[in-house]
C-alpha cells in the first residue's frame, strides 16, 4: 500500500475533478474561430445575430466541436484545418487559399472571400467604363475554377481577363512587367494570402501609378492605403452568409462546394485613381459607396 | 522531424495563436496584412501535406509547449520520461541518458539520434548524444519522439530512435520572448541550502521575410548528498549534480537559415575506479559547439534543401581527486545534406537525399590540466572516418490507405555498405481513428573509439566491428473520442551485432593480447514490447497515462568476473519489465495544480534484485498578468530511486536517479 501512497492524490484529483464536471450541453451548431482577435469575432457576432439560436462558440486552442454538431463553422484557416466529425458539415470563412485544401471528409461548403465574378466586373466597370482588359494577381493554381468564371462573366461584359503568374510576393514584379507588355488597363489584387504583404502591395501601388494603370485591391484598408478602389466583402457580410447556409444544411439541404458572397461593399479613393490615371464619375457612384476623398 | 509534424501540435491543441490584436489608431490596411500574413501560414501547412497523429508514417509522440509548461518540466530530460518506451537513467560517467525501447548504452549514448532543429548532433569519438538538456527548456518549442528504427530518414545513430528538439519561433509578426528564474534547494529536506536553479531569456522576433530566436539558459540541477562507499570502503557524501549554460540563435531570411548552439555541462562523475582518488564526486566537463547553414528552394510543390553541418564536442572526465588529470574526448563532425521532395502526382509523393560525413577525432588522451601536456593519446589521435548515403522514399495516399516506402544506402569507410529499408501501412477508418503497420531497420555504424581505442594495451579497439542493427515490425492502433485520445503499439524487434567489451584473448592487427578488453559484436536479442498512451484533454483538465512493457532475450549474455564474485551479465537483464507514467494538471482562475509520477518494475543489478520504485512530483502555480509562479516539489516521498549500475559492473550495484526531495521556485514572464 505504501508505495501507492503518492498516486492516490494524483487519482482523487483527477476523478474528483472528472464526476464534477458537467460537459455542457451539446448543440446542433458550432462555431470555431481561429484567433480572439481580427476579422473573425466580427464575423462570428454577424453569424449568431443573423441566426437567431443558440450556438457554442470555441477559440482556438480549445475544445473541438463534439460529434453531435450537425453544422460546424470555421472561421479562418487554422478553424478550417481543424479533423472534425466526418457526419458534421463544415462551413469554412475567412480562409482565403484553402479552396480544395479542405481536409474534412463529410460535407462542406467554403465561402470565398472573392465577390461574385460578375459582381466583381461589373463593379470595376462602374468605376471604369472604359475597363477592356483586366489583369488579375493571384497565385494561378489555387484562382483556377475562379479565373474561369471570372472569364466567362467577363465575355458577357466585354471584358478581357488576364492572369500574369505569380506565386509568391517575389514574383510580383515580373508579373507587374508582364502585364504591362499585355496593355492591361487594370490590375485587380485578389485577396491571396501568398501575395499579400505590404511589401507587394507598396511594389504595386507604385507600379500602378507610375504607369496610369488602376489597380483594385479587395479590402477597404487598401483602398485607404492607395488602391484606386476596392470591391470587398466584410467579415460582416461572411457572418450573415455563414448563418443562411447553416439554415440550410439543418434543413437537409446540400451545399455546394463554393460560395460566392453576393453582396459588396465599394471604395473609392479619388485620390489614388487620379494618380493612376483614372477620373472617377460622381455619377457612376451610389449612396452606399463610401468616397475616400 | 519535418514541418509536416507541426500538424501534431495543432491536432493536440497546442497549436500557434495569432497573437495581435487591433490597437487604437491602427489603421484597416495592417489588419489585413496581419489577417494575411496568419493565414498565409496555414496555406503553407496545408501545402505541406500535413499528417497528423493519425496518418503520420511513424509513431511519433510530441511534447508540446502546452505540454511542456503544463507539467512543468524542468528540462528535456524530464519531459521525455513520461513518453512510453523511453528510459531516462544515469550510468556512473553520464546523466540523463535517453534510452529507447531497452536499448541501454554501456559506455556512450550513441543508440538513439539526437536533433536540434532537425541537425544532427552526436561526439565525433563516441557517437554519443549525452547531452539533450543542452537548450534550457523555455528555449523549447516542441519536442519531436520517434521511437523504433528510423535510419531511412537520419541514418546512422537513429538506431532505436530519434529525438527533434524543435526551438521556439516567434509565430506572428512583431517580437515576443520570455524571461525565467527559479532557486533551488541545494540538499534537500530544511536544511537551507539553496542555489540559482534556473535562469533563461528568449528573444524570438519575425518579420516580413525573416525571423530569429536568440536564447540563453543556465540550469543548476541538484540532488540532496548520499552516502557513497567505494572499493576501499571510504564513505563519503556524494552530490549528483547536473548543470548546463547554453546560447542558441536559429536564423531565418527568405531562404536561408542559421542555427547556432553553444553549450557547456558539468555533471558529477563517480570515478574511474571507483574511488575517492579517481574523480569520484567532481566534474566532468562538456563543451559543445554545433553550427548549422541551410538553403531551401521551394516552387509549385516541390522542395530542394541543402544543410551543411560542423558539429564539435569535447568531454573530460576527471582522473585524480585534484582534477588534475582529465580523460578528454575531442572531436568534430562536418556533414553535408541535400534533400529533394516533391508531389509528382495526385497521390505519390517522393523524397529523395544525400548526405556526406566526415568524422574527425582529435583527442581521446589522459591530459594534465596543470602542465597543458597530453600524457597518453590512446590510440585515438588523427584517426578520422567519412561516410556517405543515399535514401530514398516513396508515398502513396489513397483514402483511406497510405503507403511509404523507403530505403538507404550507406557506405562507410570503415565497415563498408549498408542498407537499411523501411514500409508503413496506414489504414484510416475515419478521421479519429487508425491502424498502423511500420516495419523497419536501422543501423548504426562503430564509433571511432569502438574502432581504434588503445590504452595501455589493456582496453582496444576493434576495426572489425559490424554496424548496430535493429529490425522490427510494430503494429499501432490510434482513436481519438470526446476528450480522450489513445494509442496502444505492439512492437518485435531484434538487435543485431550489439557492440559491447568483452575480456579475454584478443588479435588486432597480427598482435594476439592475453586477459584484454575489446570492444566486440554480440548476437541477436529479440525484444518483445507493448506501448500505451492514453491522454485526456479538456480546456482547463489535462492527464495522461502512458505505459510501456518489454521483454528482451539474453542473446548477448556473458560471464563478468566482480569482487563480489562471478555473475551473468545482459543487456535485459537490467531493464525493468514495465514502466507508468501518469500525470494530471488542473486550473482554477489563474490557479493550477500538477502532479505527476513515474513507476518502474523491479529490476535487477549484477548481483541483487531492486524492488518496485516510484519518483512523484507536483507543482502549485499561479498566473499574474504575464507571470507565471510556480512551486514545485520533486520527489515528494524523499525516498531513494536508483537505477542498476550496468556498465561498471563491480562494487556499486545501483546507480541514484533521486536521493532525495527537491524543493524549486520559479517564475515565468511573457512579454
């Protein structure tokens, strides 16, 4: 008995602490946030408010979502990556690049944080009727099924879509030159997070005014920070997004695999578009585009 | 390891955190560029394939920072006691020898291959990695445990397995580290004697392109004295001691990295002979240099690394009670790597390498400290070796099967080629639960001192010797559910050519030597063993239970001849059948509590039979703003637990791995 002295502390801690405990009660929605801080708390508030039921909310590292969650939703990559319950379907936000990086196994649905194709074109266009060709800086591979629907959306609006390589921030430049030699009359920065760094947005601010070609970025900051204008989805906006596919995944319904926000918020900065070379109309503006002046 | 086991701390819930928050006046654009730059490292994890502990080709345990400060753990060394299949134990030279899978080291610790940031380090002379608590432990990020065969990847030295000690990095841009202190008592129980125990800083900083961890710790680690009576019948009290300072700088721009680690150890030595007048009780001194330069080139899925490697390591070991005359072991390690891998396909992955070493010895010689002269060389002076491989290893995934295949071959100087092969299995049932089957060899080639030792004519060398060889065949099962998570192992494994000293008759090089100690080849020993973990994870409740159970044959028993008189010896014979390692942690508000102990079966010396032992410790701590307090009492029982003396093999039957109880206070800042 002796030498089991020192482990029977160790064992009515560990048991007492186990009979207290009470798991708390399962629901049928979860939601994972990869950070306390960022865009995914805005997120995750817009998510609970527009769905109106309870729903247990985990900041990572913590526990995962038990197998009783019928829907999970992950806001961020880190949310995203998470091995969660093959019978629970994923609703994945605010992971830009982890389309088809997904490692769930059951259903899933991914929200882009990429407007619409046509949403985006024809918004640029407001801002540049005269837009023929557009270049588009991503990371090719992973922009592949968006580059082709921003094609075809593109036909319908006489718009030409161009997408220089580019697959880390080093590479930008080269892409930069190779659209220029492409005559593209705009750039538009997709939010690629292995393009992305404020060294590759100064390299293409620079580019765009140096050259009188406007360049759109895909959040209001950068629109502030110089892009001409920015076509942007709020975390906001994801979190409304996110509860309407709850809805239906708990109705039984079947998801696609991507979804495109449909609603966007536009930025001008009248500033920046003139030192691009681009005089934005008042009149192509609405009452809801907020004006960097 | 590679960066896919970064997964494993994630899974585990010890993954990295975003640590930046939108301060007032900051404007839109940096939060993106934040929100980016985190989610960029998510890309590039899911990029790399990630395997988690489910679908990972090996069985890999990793101690996390989570882990690490949980527990409390004061040093590596600590921390790898509670992984099932690992010993930790002292030997009458070293401390903290880390063991795997029974695999006791007679006179150096060259069976297991020890890493620091995926570097290779070992003693150019000995192949011995003495020394893991050579990074302090805040310094630590993870810790990365293979156990079984795993020269495929590493090559020599990974023989019963691997250990990765994987630095801290600063996870989000901008600058973080931490500050730790601690005192210790001295001599245990009240008597008032206490030191410095710890202090360490670690400055980690990231930037857009770059990062760097700059670190320094210094650890005395003490055990209360005991009463030690040699050959001669002197008492006296004895001190076992363990004390290291180190520096580390691990370097990151665009491409390139450095790494750099400087350590020095002192840790108490019971004597040559076992006597007063041969060094018992004082120190024997390392002093290690290990230096490393890599270049990665990465474009669409492919990845080619180049890891060039100078690693230096000298020991001495006191001979007379002065400390005057002093054993040294110097020598250095260059090794060049290069390493390709690549997705070719939807499914196939291939990984391809290189790697060239050459091993230097400088000195193995009785040296006097007073007059700088070396007084006998051993043989040992000038003698060098060079050995090159080549691995490859193919993957095939197809849910919810993965294959990996892979095999190396090795030549060397001085035994010549070797191959070593291994296959894992991987069945998926779902994403919670797995089976593994993994069956492998590994090698390790004869040390320059089992080579070419000459003292006196007395203890020699021998440039015959075969490599160390291990095969085995483990099966695994892996579920996780709710909060738990286990893992149970079968493994079969036989140890081939195991290099020990015999005494007797002897040739080497046309000289025949009467009643000499070599260095020779033993038969096979097959090892049958069972290896469990079971954890539970709750966000403010942690345990775990690990055992481990072995049983090894006496292929390589011997007749030893002591002063108690004759015996048997083996190499199983002194490793206890199981080992339990248990633990539990809980917070209350910035309160937490941890306990945790370590059971071994009973084991038996040369002459006598050690019954079941046990060492249990806990901790109290608060956290105050970015401080953490803790007060820790190791050893709480005070009792003795000691470990069979299996290298001398006379007089001192057991070895101390506590004397006595060990009060320790210390502190812990973020910033």
């Amino acid at each position: 008995m002796t030498r089991y002295r020192a482990a029977a502390p160790l064992a009515l801690l560990l048991f007492a602490r186990l009979a207290a405990a009470s798991p708390p009660a399962a629901t049928e929605i979860e939601a994972v946030l990869s950070s306390a801080s960022g865009p995914y708390p805005a997120a995750s508030d817009s998510f609970v408010k527009t769905l109106a039921r309870e729903v247990t909310t985990v900041r990572l590292p913590g526990r995962l979502p038990a197998a009783s969650a019928r829907v999970i939703v992950a806001f961020g990559g880190e949310a995203a990556l998470q091995a969660y319950p093959k019978s629970s379907t994923l609703i994945a936000c605010l992971s830009p690049g982890l389309a088809g990086r997904l490692l769930h196994s059951g259903p899933f649905v991914f929200i882009a944080m990429k407007p619409a194709p046509m949403r985006l074109l024809s918004e640029l266009h407001r801002v540049q009727p005269g837009l023929k060709r557009l270049a588009v800086l991503s990371h090719t591979r992973d922009m592949a099924s968006y580059l082709a629907d921003l094609k075809r959306a593109g036909a319908s609006l006489g718009i030409e879509i161009i997408a220089p390589a580019a697959r880390s921030p080093d590479e930008v430049p080269d892409a930069l030159r190779a659209l220029l030699a492409a005559k593209a009359d705009a750039v538009w920065l997709a939010p690629d997070p292995s393009l992305v760094t404020f060294e590759s947005f100064q390299t293409i601010k620079q580019f765009a005014w140096d050259n009188d070609v406007p360049f759109y970025a895909p959040t209001r900051g950068l629109a502030a920070a110089g892009a001409a204008a920015a076509v942007s989805v709020s975390p906001e906006e994801v979190g409304r997004l996110a509860a309407e596919l709850a809805r239906r995944a708990l109705a039984g319904e079947t998801l696609p695999a991507i979804v495109y926000p449909a609603r966007t918020e536009l930025t001008v900065n009248l500033q920046s578009a003139q030192k691009a070379g681009l005089r934005i109309s008042p009149e192509a503006l609405g009452k809801d585009d907020e004006v960097i002046k | 390891m590679n960066a896919r086991i970064l997964v494993l701390g994630i899974f585990l819930g010890g993954g990295f955190t975003p640590a930046y928050s939108l301060a007032a006046g900051e404007d839109d654009s940096a939060e993106f560029f934040r929100f980016m730059a985190n989610e960029a490292k998510v890309i590039t994890v899911a990029s790399v394939k990630p395997e988690t502990v489910f679908n990972s080709v090996s069985n890999i345990t990793v101690i996390d920072r989570a882990t690490i400060e949980r527990y409390d753990f004061a040093s590596v060394s600590d921390a790898l006691r509670i992984v099932p299949g690992v010993l930790v134990v002292n030997s009458f030279g070293i401390h903290n020898i880390v063991t795997f899978r029974g695999g006791l080291q007679p006179h150096y610790a060259n069976k297991i291959l020890v890493m620091l940031d995926n570097v290779p380090q070992y003693e150019a002379n000995t192949g011995a990695a003495t020394d893991v608590d050579r990074v302090g432990i805040d310094s630590i990020e993870r810790i990365e445990v293979l156990r079984g065969p795993a020269s495929v990847i590493y090559g020599s030295n990974a023989l019963t397995g691997a250990v990765n000690i994987v630095l801290r990095k600063a996870e989000a841009l901008g600058r973080e580290g931490t500050v730790a202190g601690g005192i210790g008592s001295k001599y245990g129980k009240f008597q008032g004697d206490a030191q410095a125990s710890r202090a360490e800083g670690v400055y980690l900083a990231r930037g857009k392109d770059w990062s760097y961890h700059l670190s320094a710790a210094m650890r005395n680690q003490a055990s209360p004295a005991y009463r030690f009576s040699d050959e001669s019948n002197t008492v006296s009290d004895i001190t076992e001691h363990y004390n290291a300072r180190s520096f580390n700088f691990n370097g990151e721009y665009k491409r390139h990295a450095l790494l750099l680690n400087l350590a020095n150890t002192e840790q108490s030595f019971l004597g040559a002979g076992l006597t007063r007048a041969t060094g018992l009780g004082f120190d024997e001194v390392d002093d290690l240099a290990l230096a490393s330069y890599g270049y990665t080139y990465a474009h669409d899925g492919k990845k080619l690394k180049y890891t060039a490697v100078y690693d230096k390591q000298r020991r001495h070991v006191p001979f007379s009670a002065d400390q005057s005359a002093l054993v040294v072991y110097d020598g250095y390690r260059v090794q060049n790597n290069l390493n390709y891998s690549a997705d070719f396909a939807q499914d196939w992955d291939l990984e391809l390498g290189g790697s060239h070493e050459y091993r230097k010895s400088l000195h193995v010689a009785n040296y006097n400290r007073l007059t700088g002269m070396i007084v006998d060389e051993q043989g040992m002076a000038g003698w060098a070796v060079w050995e090159g491989s080549a691995f490859g290893q193919l993957g095939f995934t197809k849910d919810p099967w993965k294959a990996v295949v892979g095999s190396r071959y090795t030549f060397n100087g001085s035994f010549g080629s070797n191959i070593s092969s291994r296959g894992s299995l991987i069945y998926a049932f779902d994403d919670r639960r797995s089976a593994k089957l993994v069956a492998g060899q590994a090698y390790r080639a004869p040390s320059l001192v089992e080579n070419y030792l000459n003292i006196s004519n007395i203890v020699l060398g021998n440039p015959s010797l075969q490599p160390e060889r291990n095969r085995s065949v483990e099966l695994s099962y892996l579920q996780s559910a709710g909060s738990f998570f286990g893992q149970v192992t079968g493994y079969y494994a036989e140890y081939l050519n195991n290099i020990y000293r015999a005494i007797g008759h002897f040739t080497r090089d046309g000289v025949n030597y009467s009643g000499a100690n070599f260095y020779t080849n033993a038969g096979k020993i097959t090892v049958k063993g069972l290896e469990t973990e079971l954890k539970y994870e709750r966000p403010r409740t942690h345990a775990y239970v690990n055992v481990g159970y072995i049983v090894g044959s006496h292929g390589d028993s011997h007749a030893i001849t002591t002063p108690a008189g004759p015996a048997q010896s083996y190499l199983f014979k002194y490793v206890p059948l199981y080992t339990i390692a248990e633990g539990v942690s809980q917070e209350i508000g910035p309160f937490f509590a941890t306990a945790s102990a370590n059971h071994f079966a009973g084991m038996e010396t040369v002459h006598t039979r050690l019954a079941e032992q046990y060492a249990a410790h806990v901790s109290l701590g608060c956290r105050i703003g970015a401080a953490r307090h803790v007060f820790a009492v190791r050893n709480v029982t005070d009792r003795s637990v000691v470990f069979p003396e299996y290298v001398r093999e006379r007089v001192v039957e057991s070895i101390p791995l506590y004397t006595g109880r060990v009060f320790e206070y210390t502190f812990r800042y973020q910033f």
